[in-house]
C-alpha cells in the first residue's frame, strides 16, 4: 500500500527547483527514479550533473527529451540530428538508458512529410544511440500539439515507426495525457508490447485553462489512469510510472508539499 | 474567380451581430447561406426568425446544435433527448435541412458509455427528424475537446454511428479544425462519401491562445484547407461550405470589414 519503488517524478513536474535541490528533495521524500529535463542540466553542466545523480543513488529513468526532426531546410535536419546525439551522450553521461522522443512539427508543412523527416532522424541518430546503449521512445503527443510539436500524434503512428525502425533500441512512450481519448488505445498498447519503453501519467482537467502548462495532478482531471495502466502491464511493461505535470498551478506552490501531494496521487489514482 | 455560391457563414462566426443584423449583412455582402445557431434565435424567438430568414432570401445550410446526449442519470438523458426534439422543430421552423450535433461528453465518464448514449440519443431523435425532414449530422470534435464536449473525436467514430443507425437521415459533418491532424482522414472521408451532409471550415492557429475562441480565418494558420476539400469533393459532396470560427480576436473587430475578409479568405484559401 506504500509502495514508491516504481514510482519516478520529471525534473519538469517540479520545474522551480534546480536539479540539486529535486534531486535532494526526491531521496529525502523516498522517491527512488528520477527523469531528467534537458534543461535542468544546463545551469550546472553535464559533468556535475552526472555526478550529483550518481551520488544520489537515484535511478534515472530517462532523459527529455530529444526529437523536434521536421524542419524546412536539410541544414535544419541536420542540426537537429546533431542535438539529438548529443542528447544521447548526455543520456550515456547521466546513466539514463532512454530518450523520450518528442518528434517535432513544422507549422503550415504536411505531417506526412513530417513524418518522413522524423522516421529519417530516429535512423539517423540510432546507430549512436546503439553504441552509447541508450534506447528512444516515440512518444505521440495529443493531436492538440500536431501544429507545431509532433506528426505523431497516435500510438498507432509511433507504433508503426517503431514497427519499420525495427529496433530493440527504439520503441514508445505511453502517456496518458496524450493517449487517454484514442478509441484505438487499448488494442494499440497491446499491440505495442514490449516496445512500450516508458510510461508517462498525471491528468486532463476539466477546462483545460492553458494547453501547455494546465496539465492536472492525478486525480484532478477526467483521465482513468488505472485503466490505461492495467493495458500497459498486460502488455509487459514493467518499468518506472514516471509522474510529468506541466503546471503553472502547481509550480506556484511549496514544491516540497506539493512532492508529498504527488506521492498520494500516485498510491489512490495510478 | 469571384464564386460564393457556396459560401455559408455561422451567425456564431459574426457572434457580436444579432440574428436580424447577421441576415442583413450577409444578404448586402453577396453571402448566400447561413447556418443559425440557436442562441441567435432565442433573443427574437422562433416566429420571427423563421420569418425573417425566410423574407431574406438567404439559403438555411443548418441549425447549430443539437447533441449533448450523454448524461449520469436517465433523466439527464431524456432531457437531452426532449431538447434535440425541439431543436428538429426549430430546425424545421427555419428551414435547416440539417441539425449539426456536437455529440457530448461527460467528465471523468467513459468515452465508449458516452458514445452509447449518443448512439442511443440520436436512435431516439431519429424518427421525429425524419418526420420533421430534418437531417443530423454527426460532428467529430478535436480530441480537446474529448473530456466534456464529445465522445466523438474521430471521423472513424463518426462513420462507424453513421453506418449502425443506417438512416439517410443521419449522416456525418466534416470540420477542419477537428480533423486535420487525423492520419485516416483522407480515407475516413471517402469512407464516408453521400454521408457527408456538412463541410466547416476555418483554421488552426499557432500558438492557438485558447482552446475555445482562438480559431483563426482561413490562411491564418496550418490546416491545408484546399487539400481536405478535395476530399471531400473526391467523396460525392457538393453543399455549402459553411466558415464557421470562433475567435475573441475577430469577434472584437468590425464585423462588416471582417465579413469581407472572409468573403477574401474563402477564395484564397479554401
């Protein structure tokens, strides 16, 4: 009944705190997996990074996130195939064995041809990642977010990349947030299997006030968790259940109150 | 090159405008449809709506809304059922060959029970609508909308209702702003051929400030609008194509002068 041992929180879900301070705040709360947002490494630098996570005794569950493939020009796939191995060295550097993948969109370009440039990427960057023995995760954002963030925007999508990269070292990520509405959901996470890398939870509130940063705690919104995650432990997935809230709301609160409310959530609604 | 035979506007797409100023403007500009949602009628009543809407010479392309069907309780139900009746009169009042249903949803309820109760909702209404020559057209809604607007996010939803309740008195409408993002769209429409009973059109924009009222005109942002209407063409329809927005933004400008930039925009860019 107070079992924490797979339960993993995002450097983003506590945004205000720097990576030192989530990292204290975890392992003193007895959250044992961390995820860690890009851009909580930057302000102290990879190598201290790194060693502030080793020395945790945190289990790092994944990096976020790599992807943003689509771009108008050759140059701009490039560069971006370029960040997406670094982000693979930094994934290897803090011992993460995952990159979630967000795939990127072009505003006003076809997804088709976004498609086609995220499929090229992920190819692109998978022999490095192989070597560095760090895999990808697809994962498909809500349809709410094809403009300018992701082609991919069902689990049938990514599982079909996943399908055609056939890789051991690519595979998706389910989240709730963005799957929940799918009425393909449940025969898709089957048909994922052991391809589901990673599992992303928290909740769709009801109105939505902003569509980045209004995402819900679990139980504050519409979502049924526990459904989507009985599918994913039938299809084998037994992996961290990874806690990503973007939210204003929440971010303006005591953050360390606000760690103890997530532990909750995460016993009575995952 | 100058061909608005087939342009209908939303009185909820000039919302500041009353239901007698939107039919006098649209008349003076050369609009010859008009789609009427049912707040617009409220203020003047029934009667006279019908009467001016006759006395304008505008065609009525269809009533605006009908839906909402699933609910907790049975009464909540029936309510819903009694309301979609009268809007078949009200429809039938103003001379709307078609009721445009957003279909409903209730939050934290399962979607595949709402959708039950909307098949069974519309199997309801059915024969008063046929009675009334009253058509319903079942409209997907965008995934965000999923949590409390309707259980019917997808036009393979749409299709698969319209083909179980097998009536030529109930079909499906096609909204760009819903469907866009869809990987099956171009398949779903064929699909759907002669059901298609209505073609929405405006555009999504990045970012989209809010979820509700932050549509954009035809061209202000990413959907490839000419591209679905091919498909639709390719799919048998030939009705109105009805400019249906709702943004903040343009509902603060002056409508005239706005009206004539959607006359521009479906032009250009439908």
């Amino acid at each position: 009944m107070n079992d924490f041992s797979r339960l993993c929180v995002h450097t983003m879900t506590t945004k205000p705190w720097s990576l030192t301070e989530a990292i204290d705040a975890y392992a003193k709360a007895g959250v044992p997996a961390i995820t860690v947002w890009r851009q909580h490494i930057t302000p102290m630098g990879l190598e201290a990074a790194a060693k502030a996570l080793r020395e945790s005794g945190l289990r790092v569950t994944s990096l976020c996130r790599g992807g943003f493939f689509p771009a108008i020009s050759e140059a701009g796939r490039q560069t971006a195939i370029d960040d997406n191995r670094r982000a693979v060295d930094e994934a290897a550097a803090i011992g993460a064995p995952l990159i979630v993948l967000v795939c990127g969109a072009v505003p006003g370009r076809p997804l088709e041809e976004g498609r086609r440039h995220i499929l090229d990427g992920i190819a692109a960057v998978l022999p490095h990642a192989q070597a560095a023995g760090v895999k990808l995760g697809i994962e498909p954002l809500h349809p709410v977010y094809a403009d300018s963030r992701s082609a991919v925007n069902t689990l049938k999508t990514a599982n079909d990349m996943a399908e055609t990269l056939a890789s051991p070292w690519v595979g998706v990520t389910v989240d709730v947030y963005h799957l929940w509405w799918d009425p393909d959901l449940e025969r898709e996470i089957a048909r994922a299997g052991k391809n589901i890398l990673s599992f992303h939870v928290c909740d769709w509130r009801t109105p939505t006030r902003d569509i980045l940063n209004d995402r819900g705690l679990m139980g504050e919104g519409c979502i049924n968790i526990r459904q989507i995650r009985r599918w994913v432990t039938r299809a084998g997935f037994e992996g961290d259940i990874e806690v990503e809230i973007f939210s204003d709301e929440h971010w303006a609160e005591d953050q360390t109150q606000y760690l103890e409310r997530i532990k909750t959530a995460y016993l009575n609604r995952v």
